[in-house]
C-alpha cells in the first residue's frame, strides 16, 4: 500500500483517505452503513463488525505513529471484502455481484500469500499484500523495452522486483465507457443504448428551432471493425468524438465552435479577431458569390476554410413601434399587439401630439433576402419617430413617460423652449426672439414654464390646482367641488373655508397661461396655514405636519396674531363599528353588510374543528346604545363586541396563548411544551 500523506487518516472500514478532522465524523456514518450492507449480504457471507485498531505510541517519537495507524486500518479495511468464489480476486460486497456478472466459471483459484522466510503457507490465508525488496524503477527509457506487457510501457515509477520478471498482464477487453456520436459524452456500454435515441430526440428538437441557415443534417451513428470481425472500441470512440465535433457551429466573428445553444450566449461577449463581431464581420463582408474573408487578415495570408454556418439572420429583431428587441419568432406575435396598444395610446393623446401611423420597413438586399441589420435599423429610426418632445426643454419621450417629465422639467430655453425645440430649428434661435433681447424683459412667475404663443397643452384646476388636458377638466372639476365639500364639512368650524369660485376673465380676453395662473393663485388659498410654522397645507397633510412640529421658544405663532393661541382641536376621526365575531373594524354603513358574512364564515370553520375545540354560537352583545344625552354609545357597544370576539380564540395547550382556529395549527408546528421547573 503505498504510504499515504501525513495530513490524512485512513478508515478502518472503507479504507479511504481522510482529514484527521474529518474521519471521526465519517467513521460512524461508515460503519452504520456497513452494517446495513452486511444485513442485506447472504448469512454465508456476513462478516464480523469491524474493530478499530488500536497503536501504541512508538518510545522514539519519530512521528511514525500515524503511518502505523494507518496500515492497520489499511488492512483492516482489505479483510472486509469478499473474495470471488470463481477467480479468488477480493471485492467489496456492492461490487461482488457486479464482477461475477462477467466472471467465468471453471477458472483455478488465484490466491495470492504473504509468505516469509521459514513459514510454511497456510491454505486459509487471505490473500495480502506483497513487500519487495530493493526495488527498481522503471523509467521511461527502459520501459520502451518490456513489449510484452502492452498498456504498462508508458507508466513511470513502476516498482518491479530484480530477480524476478514482471508477471504478463492481462489485456483489457476495452476502454470503460463509449462516447456518444451525437453529443460527445463518454456513458457506458450499457448505458450508450439508452441515451443515444434521447440524444438523437433533443438534437432534432434543438436542431428544428435553429434559423435554416444554421441547420445540420441529422448525424450518423459510426461503425468501425476490426481486421478480426469484431468492433474496435478505441477506433469508434475517435470517430464518434469526430461526429459529435462536427455538429458544433462557428461563430462569426472568432471562428471557434460552439454548441448551438451555447453559441448566442457566447456572441453576446464576442469582439471577434480584427473586425467587428458577427454578420458584419463574416458573412455580410463576402457577398453573395464566395466565403467570407476576416476583416484584419492580412493581405496574401491564407486561412483554413471553415464550415461556413453563418446565421441569416441575428438572435434578435427589433420591434419598429417601441424599439424594443424580440426573438425572430416572437416578433410575430408582439408587432399585431404592440400596434393595437399604439393606437389605443394614440387616440388618448390631444389631436396637437397625435400621431401618424407607423409603418414596417422593409430592407432588401442584393440578392433579393431580407437584410435584418439594416432592417433593424430603420426599425429603431421609425421607433424613435414615435417619441414626443417635451415644449420646454425639447427632449423626446414616450406618450406615457411625457406627462411625468414634465412635472419636474423646468425647461433649458426660456419662453422660446418650445420653439427652439420644433419649429425653431430652422430660424436658428428661439421663436419670436430678436438679436439683443432676453428672457429678463419677462415677468417670471411660479407657474410660466411656456410660452404665451399657443399656451401650454394643460388646464390647472381651480379648487386643487393639478393639470389636466382641455377634454379633461370639464370631468375632473365638478368631481372635485364634491370631494371638496365633503373634506370642508369634515373640518373643525375654525378651519372651514368659503367655496371657491372659479375665477372670472371681467369680460377681457386672458391667454390660457394666465387663467392657469390665477387658478393657480385660487387653488393656493384653499390651503389651510400651520399655527407653529405658517407654512400653508392641504386639510389633509396638516394634522400630519402638526405631529412633528413645534412651536419655537420665546415666540408666538408667526402671522397668527389675530387669532385666538388656544390650540386648534384634533380632527375627530369618524366613528367604526367593531365586529363582535372577528374583532375588526367596520364602518357604521358596512358592519351590517359584514356581519350576516361573517357568522357565516365562522359557521363553517367551525364546522371544520374536532368536536373538542368547537365553540358555541356567538351572540351580539346587548349593549344599551342610547345614553342620558340621547345619542348612541359606540364605546360601550365597540368594547363589548371586542370581548366577544376574543371568546372565540382557541387556547394553545403548550404555551396558553390564544389564536383564531386557522393559525393555531400554523403555531403550534413551532410551539414546543415548556420544560417544569425544578
């Protein structure tokens, strides 16, 4: 056995290497399988349990300890197998049936002993291993002589003995697996049966998805033989790793092979050599007439022709509508799509941004073929066409994306955005500007982000001050008086403001922009000021605000001198009904509707319980609901119902903590019973 390394342990039971950390977590996973192997083992051949040897620390300390331990547990592991009842040859007990599958009957026994000088060998020795003495290593220079031993001339460091010739080694029948023709992948003899007509499924599959251009005929399975009739393994191997390389497809820009599901992701990184990656570099640089040259090579160089594979077509094709990129099958399903939600887009837009519609360009060669690089492109020019630019900074956006922006664009070209932007681009400036003069002749004011020529494409509304388009507002703000009303009345009386009213023109023609602007000014009264701060909020947004702030130290409430300092009372927040079944909240409106629903509910989950944990009907608490001032008291009949509901919780035996009947079971799988004291 040859002396393994010092850092590793070997097992008694399997015989192999270990850390020395490892072992004693694997020794007893080892030995409760091998009990389990040798329960399944005929009672003929059940052995003994292995024992671990045990070594005496060596006086010197030479550190030879381990190495002994470790040839003890060597051998301890060698008299676990079994020897074969046909060749004597030892086998683990797994791999035992295994041999004798193709062991002959009839052979002599080989058994081979240990014998030493002046020990007569026993018949009931096991066979052992061999010590040489002053061995010989064979080189590679003198191993060239022994060719009779075929297959051992080309290891080094062999060991032989010096009086003794090697004995004749015994040929192979063959190599241990067989490679598959279609994939390349070494399997069994076995095995090969199996796989090769799954094999030759998938690659029909893989290869029917393939562009035409990149298609492959269907591989043959090779047969080679031998000059004696029989089939020479070694010889099929090479021509089926032959077959399987030939299947492999070449990329264009690199030249090297790939399968064809891996060749996409790999052009995806692709630089190629000397040129650009892909068609551009390969196949579109030939021509119709002959192979492709790779743009780079230098001038007189000849090149390996390669099997010219090029793909007619890229791995993806550009949507013309929204320039977004689709697999060459999936662009037929997306385009009808993509174009029914253009239109629907388009119609929702002011007549002024609607557009024409967009058209599939065709782009054919030569040859008369589709040419999908250039189509691409005029598919990406058509889909940025589509695009909308915005009036104040003449960026181009998507329909739904130009609204967005323009919430937060504040514009790069003064009053003349627009114009610079569109129309502007022929005049070379800025419309209705003249040499010498500026924007600063302009009153500036919060909301003049346009031009006055033509006005802005959106309405601010009076009462909340948000924009909407011109077919928009008549819909928007009577919904908007309404929910006005209803948050006015809701407010303190203190904090109520009069109606707003819509503001008046007085009979003189205003520009859209200065209706804005007084809409604007309108919707900015209706907001009520912060007693702490003075800074102005929605009726909403104030309590809010209230929580966090403060009064200053030794100041009073700025601009609110004229009013009382006593603090402003708290919103009252509207009352809700608690349900006495489930515990929630209702409003007073919709606990009638929850209730019937509810019961119903808890009928059947009740249903479902064993007969132990089910509970009996709950009823609605009797709560006298009108008190001495004549009004209802939602206190009483809120807390009331809450008890109800808690009754209805199940109780958990390890821990006492009470759950509705669909979670306790979800608890109690973590619930773990407490250990009692002591």
């Amino acid at each position: 056995m040859p002396v393994p390394a010092k850092k590793t342990v070997v097992c008694y039971i399997c015989g192999r290497e270990f850390g020395s950390q490892s072992v004693s977590i694997h020794e007893p996973q080892c030995l409760k399988k091998w009990r389990a192997e040798n329960d399944r083992l005929p009672k003929g051949q059940r052995r003994k349990t292995p024992v671990k040897p045990e070594i005496l620390p060596s006086i010197a300390g030479d550190g030879s300890d381990k190495e002994r331990f470790n040839e003890a547990a060597w051998q301890s592991a060698q008299s676990q197998l079994l020897p074969c009842p046909n060749c004597g040859r030892t086998f683990a007990p797994d791999r035992l049936s295994v041999h004798q599958r193709s062991c002959k009957t009839g052979k002599q026994v080989q058994t081979l002993k240990k014998v030493t000088i002046g020990e007569t060998p026993s018949s009931n020795d096991r066979p052992r291993t061999t010590t040489v003495s002053n061995p010989k290593i064979v080189t590679q220079e003198n191993s060239n002589k022994d060719q009779a031993r075929p297959g051992m001339g080309d290891k080094e460091g062999t060991f032989t003995s010096p009086n003794k010739s090697p004995p004749k080694a015994k040929v192979p029948a063959g190599p241990s697996f067989v490679l598959c023709y279609i994939c390349g992948q070494k399997f069994g003899s076995k095995s090969i049966s199996i796989h090769e007509p799954q094999c030759l499924e998938k690659w029909k599959i893989e290869n029917a998805k393939l562009p035409k251009g990149q298609r492959r005929k269907e591989p043959v399975k090779p047969t080679v033989v031998s000059s004696s009739g029989r089939y020479d393994v070694d010889a099929m191997n090479e021509a089926a790793w032959q077959s399987a390389q030939s299947q492999l497809i070449p990329c264009d820009g690199c030249g090297r092979t790939f399968a064809p599901d891996r060749l996409a992701v790999h052009q995806r990184s692709c630089k190629g050599t000397g040129g650009p990656k892909g068609k551009g570099a390969s196949a579109a640089a030939a021509g119709p007439t002959g192979p492709a040259r790779t743009q780079g090579t230098p001038p007189g160089s000849t090149t390996k022709p390669k099997k010219e594979a090029a793909p007619a077509k890229p791995n993806f094709v550009l949507c013309y509508i929204c320039g977004r990129k689709y697999g060459s099958a999936s662009i037929a399903v997306h385009e009808p799509q993509c174009l029914e939600k253009w239109k629907i887009e388009n119609d929702s837009l002011p007549k002024s941004q609607r557009r024409p519609l967009p058209k599939k360009p065709e782009v054919l060669t030569a040859a008369g073929e589709y040419d999908v690089e250039a189509m691409n492109e005029a598919a990406w020019q058509s889909s940025q066409a589509q695009l909308i630019p915005c009036d104040r900074c003449g960026r181009r956006f998507a329909s739904d994306r130009l609204p967005v922006h323009q919430r937060s664009c504040k514009g790069t070209g003064g009053p003349g955005a627009k114009a610079g932007a569109t129309a502007g681009a022929g005049t070379g400036g800025p419309a209705n500007s003249t040499p010498g003069s500026t924007s600063d002749n302009l009153k500036p004011t919060p909301r003049d982000k346009s031009p006055d020529k033509g006005g802005p494409k959106t309405v601010v509304c009076y009462i909340c001050g948000r924009e909407f388009g011109s077919k928009s507002i008549s819909i928007h703000e009577p919904q908007c008086l309404e929910k006005w009303k209803n948050e006015n009345n809701k407010l303190p009386k203190e904090r109520r403001r009069p109606l707003p009213k819509k503001p008046e023109t007085g009979g003189q023609p205003l520009t859209r922009e200065q209706m804005n602007e007084a809409a604007w000014e309108n919707a900015k009264n209706q907001l009520i000021p912060c007693e702490n701060c003075g800074r102005r909020f929605a009726p909403d947004r104030l309590d809010v605000h209230l929580r966090v702030c403060k009064p200053k130290p030794g100041q009073g409430p700025p601009k609110m001198e004229e009013k009382s300092q006593a603090p402003a009372p708290a919103m009252r927040r509207p009352p809700t009904m608690v349900c006495y079944i489930c515990g929630r909240e209702f409003g007073s409106k919709s606990i009638s509707i929850h209730e019937p629903q509810c019961l119903e509910k808890w009928k059947i989950e009740n249903s479902k319980l064993p007969k132990e944990q089910r509970r009996p009907e709950p009823k609605k608490p009797e709560v006298r609901t009108i008190g001495a001032k004549g009004s209802y008291d939602v206190d009483a009949m809120n807390e009331a119902a809450y008890e109800s509901a808690k009754a209805q919780l199940l109780k958990c035996e390890n821990c006492g903590r009470t759950f509705a009947p669909d979670r306790l079971p979800v608890h109690q799988r973590s619930c773990r019973p407490k250990p009692p004291k002591e």
